[in-house]
C-alpha cells in the first residue's frame, strides 16, 4: 500500500484532466483508483488477485467510472487508454514496458524500484546499460521526476523508488525492418555483453536461420560491429545489426 499523499503529485505529473482514460496497474485495494477518478473520466483497475478483486468491488461501489478488471494485464483484454498512473508490482517492471511499448498512449506516470529505473536511462559505458535501456530508447523518452521515500510504503520496503514519466516518441530514432527480432536480438545479446559481438550474435543467426556453425560464422563476419564489445554498442547500432540479421 502506498501513502496517499503520493497520489496528487502522480496525478500531476500525468496532467490528469476529465477528458482521460486512465490505467491503473496491481490496484490492490484501490486507492490510488478511487483518487484518479475524481479526475478523468474513467479508470482501468487491473488486479490479479481475485481476493483482493473481491474487496476491490466492495470498495469501490458506488464509484462509476472506475472498472474493475480481474486478472493477468499481461494477458487480459484491456480497453483502450491514453494514459497510464500507477505503483505496479516491481516484479513486473520490465514486462509491463514491453507490453505498453506495444500500445498507444500519451504518457505514462509510474512508481519504480531506483535500480530498475537506472536500468531504464543508463547510456553507454554505464555499468547498468543493457537491453532494457536500449530498446526503451527506441520507443520512448524518459523523465526521472522524483524519489518515493520507504516511509511511503506499507510495509515498508528495503529498496528506494522513483516516479518516472514515459512518453512515445513522436519518431522512432532509426528505421528497422522487424521491431520484434531487434527486441530479440538485443537481449540475446546483452545476455552475453561483455562478448565481441561477432561471437555474442553468433548463437542467434545459426538459430534464426537453421543453419551449420560454419555457414552462420560466414554471415556474422559480414556484420558491422563485429569486433567490438555488446556493451560498447548504442541504441542505434542494435538496430543496424537487426537490420543486417533480417537481410
């Protein structure tokens, strides 16, 4: 559970106006929704646990414009939003932006762990730069709006948090032939970033294009970058390699 006095600054940093629909995401007992709904027009509440989901609706009755929906926001039909506030479940960091990235939206307020958030905004050179902060470049500018203190928490937690903003970039940074193999690609590659990336890629296109060792080697040698580290690549250069992969 989060301090309600956390809440007006969430709703501001979204620009919360009567006009929006908002996504709520790991609602708990629905705090956070019932503010929100006096501000926008209607809010998502997704919830997983169909306990809480019981109390949810008990909570919340009487609340109109705020819809309950049970289940995985992984997996679950979700009704179409243009912006999303909300204290998700840490575990679900990485997967929650991938599934937003897919999606439309104006912007997105949200409440993470400090370490994940270093992940999402490391650059080059920096020891948290990988995967996540990569493909994150493509679809989105990132603004680290301010720290969440523990005492905020119930129970309290023994890590830091921050509230971030996301917003689609109005143009993607570079063109790629297949956004789903550069996701891929990059975090098969970041699994081994500290490789050339003739060898870290290697695995992939003898994989992807069901072909000997000998032949796949072949193809890599024909690839930019071929000799530098995975960690020392940028955003951009990923998506030249995911270009060279497609062919």
């Amino acid at each position: 559970m989060v301090e309600g006095s956390l809440f007006p600054c969430l709703a501001d940093y979204a620009l919360l106006g009567k006009s929006d629909m908002v996504l709520d995401v790991g609602v708990g007992f629905g705090f956070l929704s019932r503010f929100l709904a006096e501000r926008c027009r209607r809010v998502l509440a997704v919830e997983l646990d169909s306990r809480i989901v019981k109390v949810l609706r008990e909570q919340l009755v009487g609340v109109a414009n705020v819809d309950v929906i049970e289940g995985d926001v992984l997996r679950v039909q979700v009704p179409s939003f243009n912006k999303v506030v909300s204290v998700p479940p840490y575990q679900i960091s990485s997967s929650l932006l991938l599934w937003l990235f897919e999606r439309q939206f104006d912007c997105a307020v949200l409440v993470f762990q400090r370490e994940f958030v270093n992940r999402l905004v490391a650059s080059v050179g920096d020891v948290d730069y990988g995967w996540l902060a990569v493909v994150a470049y493509y679809y989105v500018d990132v603004e680290v709006l301010d720290d969440v203190p523990r005492w905020m928490f119930f129970p309290r937690p023994e890590v830091d948090s921050v509230v971030v903003r996301l917003k689609p970039k109005r143009s993607f940074p570079f063109v790629l032939k297949d956004v789903v193999m550069f996701r891929r690609l990059v975090q098969l590659m970041f699994a081994r970033r500290n490789r050339k990336v003739r060898n870290a890629v290697l695995p992939s296109v003898k994989c992807i294009d069901n072909i000997s060792l000998e032949c796949a080697a072949e193809v890599v040698d024909r690839f930019p970058f071929r000799d530098r580290r995975v960690r020392e690549l940028a955003p951009e250069d990923f998506g030249v390699l995911a270009n060279a992969l497609v062919g």
